[in-house]
C-alpha cells in the first residue's frame, strides 16, 4: 500500500528546504515557508515515518503526561519521555499551557467539556480546544506550538483538525502527528466512535541549517507501509497510558539522527 502520509510529509520537506525562505529566529537559521498541511487516515494505518526510526514510546509518554497536567520534568519522564530537559527551569519545575490549558482554561475542563458535547451531540460545531491564551505568554517556558484542536463527527467517525504555529518540519512535525493520533484515538474511544482522519495546518513550517544534509539523504529513501496499531480502550481522560498503543509491523529504514533545537 502507498504510504500517501510519509510521502506528502517528504515532498513538503523537500520543498521547504528547496523554495523556503531563510529567516534567523531564537534558535538559529530555517528555511521556512507558511501554511502547510498533513493528512491522514487512522484506518490506514499510524503515522509513524519509515524513512527514519521513530522512538514512538517517548512521544506516547509526552501525551500522557500533557492530559495530567505537567508541572515538573518528572511528570514527563514517569511516562518516558525525556525530551522535556532543555525547557525545565533549573529545578525541574516547568511553566507550560500544553495540557493544563486543556484542563484549566479559566477555570474551565476543555476536554471534559468537549467529550460531554461529543457524546451528546457528535454534530456538534462547538467540538474545539485551545491551547493558547495571550495573557500568559510571558510566563511559558514555552508558548504552545500545536494550540487548536477541532473535532468533526459523522456519528460513526471521528476526525481531528490540529493547527499550530510553527513546526520543526523534521523532529517536532511526526512527534505532533503521533501527539494527533492519541488525542483522537483517545476522545474516539470514550465517545464510542471510530478514530478516522487527521488534518494537520502548520503555520509556520521550518527546517533548521543543521539538519537540511540529514534530510536531503532522508528524503532519498523509499518510504514503507504504514504501521499497523491496536488502542486500548479508554477509561476516562486521565487513564492513557504509552502501552495503550501497541504497534504491529513496523518496518523501517536505519536511524538518522537530528539534533533537539530549543
């Protein structure tokens, strides 16, 4: 079968490194270009790159830990991800929107709020959360990157639109496609739907100096069928946990590694 996401996701690659704009911002130099999309089908399968190994387990351990609410490191490294380092203060502490805007957006639950209207109403309009709250960016250790999150139902499926202002296009672009798939499989699953498709808008979607060799070679590669998935089913909005993804053939090319910008 045609692997239409990784395809999509390298021909996009290609073209920001080949017609992007190169900007300096906080963190060095990019080739940038705006307003990019990504699409895909959980039904084909999980939007885990082939091209390159993906250390998936991480990325599921960053979401469980975001629906908890995270205030420290260890909230992400309880769940095995150990990415969040470079953005914790110095001890351990972090100030992040991510998660704990979902659950406390001025005193309101987001995601309890939606899975009421899903459940009650899956043709509801209203089905959308934000991460984004201007009145306290200067507090963040980092401002969400991914800040909307909107469901669409046809009271069978579920599908998932996931906008964010910026995207690392070769590290933080397939961690967030993976963040996507949890977050719909996850609401799909309490809702009683099935988990469908996903869309992806990246406002401004970037390759870093440092990592346009490593992608010029990534994007030779032939990309390989998606992996297949099974998914727990789910308690309660706080009950995901990493191993509730269990991935079945998961073929892929050798590693390539990228370095973490902060």
């Amino acid at each position: 079968m045609t692997n239409e996401f990784e395809t999509s996701y390298l021909d996009t690659a290609k073209k920001i490194i080949t017609q992007g704009a190169h900007r300096y911002g906080r963190n060095g130099g990019t080739s940038s270009i705006p307003a990019q999309t990504l699409t895909f089908n959980l039904k084909d399968g999980l939007p885990l790159l082939t091209t390159r190994k993906s250390f998936y387990r991480g990325v599921f351990g960053e979401y469980a830990a975001l629906i908890r609410g995270p205030k420290h490191v260890d909230d992400f490294r309880r769940q095995g991800c150990n990415f969040w380092e470079k953005w914790a203060k110095e001890d351990g502490s972090i100030c992040l929107d991510y998660g704990n805007a979902w659950t406390d957006f001025h005193g309101v639950n987001q995601m309890e709020h939606v899975l009421g209207l899903m459940k009650r109403d899956p043709y509801d309009r209203r089905m959308l959360i934000t991460g984004w709250d201007p009145s306290r960016l200067d507090e963040l250790d980092l401002p969400c990157c991914h800040y909307s999150y909107q469901f669409w139902s046809d009271g069978c499926n579920l599908d998932l639109l996931w906008t964010q202002r910026s995207g690392d296009w070769m590290i933080g672009v397939p961690a967030d496609a993976l963040l996507a798939s949890a977050m719909v499989c996850q609401f799909a699953s309490l809702a009683g739907l099935t988990p469908r498709s996903v869309t992806m808008v990246i406002g401004d979607a970037h390759v870093y100096d440092e990592h346009v060799d490593t992608a010029l070679h990534q994007i030779e590669r032939e990309p390989m069928s998606m992996p297949q998935y099974t998914f727990a089913a789910q308690e309660n909005l706080t009950s995901f946990i990493p191993t509730d993804f269990e991935v079945h053939n998961y073929r892929h090319h050798p590693n390539l590694s990228y370095e973490l910008k902060s």
